[in-house]
C-alpha cells in the first residue's frame, strides 16, 4: 500500500513508536484530513448514488429528446426529397452543405447536431465514471467501525451541519484503498494487534493504528490478563518439561 512520506509505515514500526504531527491542526476538516492522511484504510468517502443514478437518468432523457427532434428533421427531408427538393439530397450528401450551407434547413441540423455531441459527451463520460465508481468497494466493517467511532468520538461529530450524518448510509461508502485480508490475519489483529500499535498524537486526541484498523489500547486490566497467562503457560511448560526428565 503507497503511502505518502509523512505516512505510518505499520510493519516497519517499532512497538510504541510515534509520530507528531508537525502543525497542530483545529478540529474539522482540518483535524480529518490528517486522520485520512495518517492511514489509507481511512479514505472512506461517499459515493452519492442517488444524486449519480439522477444524473444519468436526466441526461438520458436530455439525449433521448434531441435524438426525437433528429429523426423528425430526417423525416421532413425525406418529404422534401419526394418533392424533388434537390437542397435535401445535397444535404445529406455533400459535407460541404451541410457544414456551411446558408440553407435554413441545414443550419438547424448543425445547430441540433452541436447540441446533441455536448449533450452525448457529458452522458458517456458520467457513464464510464459511475462504472469505476460501481466497481470500489465498500470498507469492511472493522475498518468502518474504527472510522465512525474516530468521527463520532466527541460529544460533537468532527463536522457539523448536515455533515454530522454525512457518514450514516453505509451503502454508499467507497474505501479507496480496501484492505485484503485472509482468516489468519484477522486472527492476529483481534489479538495481537495492539502489541504492534502505532500512535499519532493530534491536538486534543490520539489515534492508534495497526495494519487495518484503527483501535483503542488495551486496558490495564486485558494487559494484566495477558501477563498472567502467559506466566501461567510458563509456568505449566516447565512443570511439564520436568515431568519429562523424571526424578
């Protein structure tokens, strides 16, 4: 995953490393720039699918009108054409006519025909966008938790206004950069993640990473768990150990 000099690099850091952040930044866009910055896994964004389907289908219509008004205009020089009307004939074959001809006819075919390219050229490429866009994936839901929870971790979401739901229809999330991940690593990151923790001390809060998520230290009392049992699986290694080697 290409990460940007100043970006935690989570498996070359050592345990307990920290990065500071060099400028300290005001709560809001500012603050949640950083917090996308320090790890890919947090450049989760909307995909506006409703506002991107409207689109389309306006255009659409937009397109589907001038393609109407072209076949009438094809269909009125046909008549002109049993009316022996030479200008309809020169139209449709001489380039030169129908590109510069003073005729009254051939200016609306041009002037429709510019119409209907600007319109067509705005249509294919919303086409070919919503494709790539179709094709992103959504964070999982490790990732998204860590996300939403960072967002929301004060009595006020990092934005206001509308934004403060700007994240709520999980649906409509892209992650730009979606971790892949397979049974063993999701093993280690649920129970030995936060031994490879990297930090990131912002202006009034702190962020922890490790490989896909973004999680909270380990209390003293799961640490003092830990440490008990694996005294406990020491102490019963050499018990057995002993038992081995007999009197």
């Amino acid at each position: 995953m290409s990460r940007s000099s100043t970006d935690v690099d989570i498996e070359l850091a050592q345990p307990g490393a920290s990065v500071v952040l060099p400028t300290p930044r005001l709560t809001g866009f500012p603050s949640f720039a950083d917090f996308v910055a320090a790890d890919a896994d947090a450049a989760i964004y909307r995909k506006y699918e409703r506002l991107s389907a409207r689109n389309l289908l306006y255009l659409q219509s937009a397109l589907h009108e001038l393609e109407g008004k072209l076949e009438h205009l094809d269909a009125e020089d046909v008549k002109e054409k049993e009316r022996h009307d030479r200008e309809a004939q020169k139209r449709a074959r001489l380039w030169p006519h129908y590109a510069r001809g003073d005729n009254e006819r051939a200016r609306k075919h041009r002037q429709l025909q510019e119409e209907i390219e600007a319109k067509l050229k705005a249509y294919h490429k919303a086409l070919i966008l919503e494709n790539q866009v179709l094709k992103l994936s959504g964070p999982t839901p490790r990732v998204l938790k860590a996300f939403k929870r960072w967002f929301e971790s004060n009595p006020l979401p990092v934005l206001w206004g509308r934004d403060k739901d700007l994240f709520r229809d999980e649906r409509d999330l892209v992650a730009l950069a979606p971790v892949e991940t397979d049974r063993l690593n999701i093993f280690l990151q649920n129970y030995f993640g936060w031994f490879l923790k990297v930090s990131v001390e912002e202006v009034s809060s702190q962020i922890t990473f490790y490989g896909e998520v973004k999680t909270d230290k380990p209390s003293r009392r799961n640490a003092s768990s830990v440490r008990k049992t694996k005294a406990k699986r020491s102490s019963t290694s050499q018990h057995d150990a002993f038992s081995e080697r007999g009197p």
